[in-house]
C-alpha cells in the first residue's frame, strides 16, 4: 500500500507542476477582457503534460496517421533496388540509434527534388534526387542518420506541443487528433526546425553514423557539395545555413588522421553503379 501511494503521490504531483507551468504561461500573455476560467487552464496545463509525455506506443500511433495522410500527398518511387538499399541502410542505423525499440519505416519519394524529412514514430522519408545526388553510400546515410536524430530526439512532438497550444488544439476533452494529423504532415513536410533541433540532429546524426562503422565525413562532405550549387535544393531551405553546420561538424568529427579508420560507405564507384543500374 505504501508503494502504491508514493506511485500516485508521484504521478499527481508531476500533473500539478504541468498545470502549474500551463498556468504561469497563460498568465504571462496579455488576455483580453475575459476573467480567466482556472479550471479550464488546468484542464489544458494536464493536456500540455500527457502531449509531453507521449509513450513510444502513442507516438508511433500518431506517426502512422501522419504517414497515411502524407501518403495521400506524395508519391512512392516503385524501384525495388533503391527501396531495398534505402531500407537497408536505414535499419543499420536505427539500430544503432538512443532509441532502437521503436519500428522504423523508410520509404522513398518519386520527386527529383534533394530532400528528405522524418516525422514522429520512427517514419524517414528520403527523396529519389536524394540519392542520385549522393556520391556514396555514406553521403545517404549521413542524410538518414541526421533524419533519424529528429526523431530520436522527439523533435517533431516538441514543435507539435509548441504548435498545439498556440493554435489551440488542447482542450478539455483532449487532443484534437484529427488537427494534431494535419499539423504533424505539415511540420514534416514545409516548416523549417529550429537552428537548434538541426544542429542536434547533426550531432546525434553523427554519433548513429560512428556506432553504425559509417564514415562520418559522409554528412559534411554532402553538405559541402550541395551548398556548392547554384541553386540551393529544398534539402537546404528548412535547415540552417549549411557552411556553418559543416564547421560544427568538422569539429563534432574531429582531425582524422592517414592511420585512422575513415569508417565504411566511401566508394563512390561501386554506389554510382549500383543506383545507376536500379534506374536503368
């Protein structure tokens, strides 16, 4: 019995220090005239807290329905070699990764556009013109192990959460899952992250890369030669300036030295003829 009532002591006192917190935040805005309804605020301060603190269950399951939806607005790339290699690579990472509980899906977008995104639940998406850009294996791994990052650091439910209570989508009956969907979709798919969410994926994208026994210099190295282009991909449009996230991660990387292991995914040969022949 003791047990039991530190358990819930517990579990109440984390729920009132979340609507404690959603309480200061609607305090601290300029309202209008309306007196202030407490027990809706902590109504939403307890939302706010079961959003923060999504189980891996409740996330992958809101991922699926973001895929589906994203589903409706892309198109796959029917290529058995590129999907099989894009799978395969991907798996090898996430395995690797803070978080290999939870299932990963990759899949590969029919669009020449460079690019590529992720969203909650362990979904990669990872654009055709994604890897015929690439000059190696570790090029396209480093992308992936960056998307991977997103989600093995909940970036997608940190800008959900933020988003939510912006836009409303905590109420008393709970989160609108429908609304929650169609935001999921468009953070995937247009809305550029924070400087800060790309430079940790950066960081844990290199960190997958190395337990991986991928070259890290695959990420920089890609980066480097897309900011060389005249005309910046969509890859670089959401994401901060790639000659200063090269830096940080040549630095992250650190000097490798003629003895040191560059790590695997380097030859651009064998890659160039293998996606070249998947295309033919």
């Amino acid at each position: 019995m003791k047990l039991l009532f530190v358990g819930r002591s517990r579990r109440w006192l984390y729920g009132c220090l979340a609507a404690v917190a959603a309480v200061a935040i609607a305090l601290g805005t300029p309202q209008a005239t309306q007196a202030v309804n407490w027990l809706d605020l902590l109504r939403r301060g307890f939302e706010v807290y079961q959003l923060a603190n999504l189980s891996d269950p409740q996330e992958v399951d809101l991922g699926k329905q973001i895929d589906q939806s994203i589903n409706q607005q892309v198109r796959w790339l029917n290529n058995r070699p590129l999907n099989e290699l894009v799978n395969s690579i991907g798996q090898r990472l996430a395995a690797n990764s803070s978080r290999p509980n939870i299932p990963y899906t990759f899949r590969v977008v029919a669009s020449r556009d460079i690019n590529a995104f992720a969203t909650m639940g362990g979904f990669v998406y990872v654009n055709a013109g994604l890897i015929v850009a690439a000059e190696n294996e570790a090029e396209l791994a480093g992308v992936m192990a960056h998307e991977i990052g997103h989600i093995t650091e909940r970036h997608v439910v940190k800008s959900l959460r933020s988003r939510a209570l912006s836009e409303g989508l905590l109420s008393a009956a709970g989160l609108d899952r429908r609304r929650a969907t169609r935001l999921g979709v468009e953070l995937a798919l247009n809305l550029p992250r924070s400087r800060q969410a790309e430079f940790e994926a950066d960081q844990v994208g290199v960190r997958i890369l190395q337990r991986a026994q991928y070259s890290p210099i695959g990420l920089p190295s890609f980066l480097q030669k897309l900011g060389r282009r005249p005309q910046p991909p969509a890859i670089l449009s959401t994401h901060p300036n790639s000659n200063e996230r090269v830096t940080r991660l040549l630095q992250i990387i650190g000097p490798i030295g003629p003895n040191d292991p560059l790590g695997q995914g380097l030859n651009d040969r064998e890659y160039r003829a293998f996606v070249e022949s998947a295309l033919r």
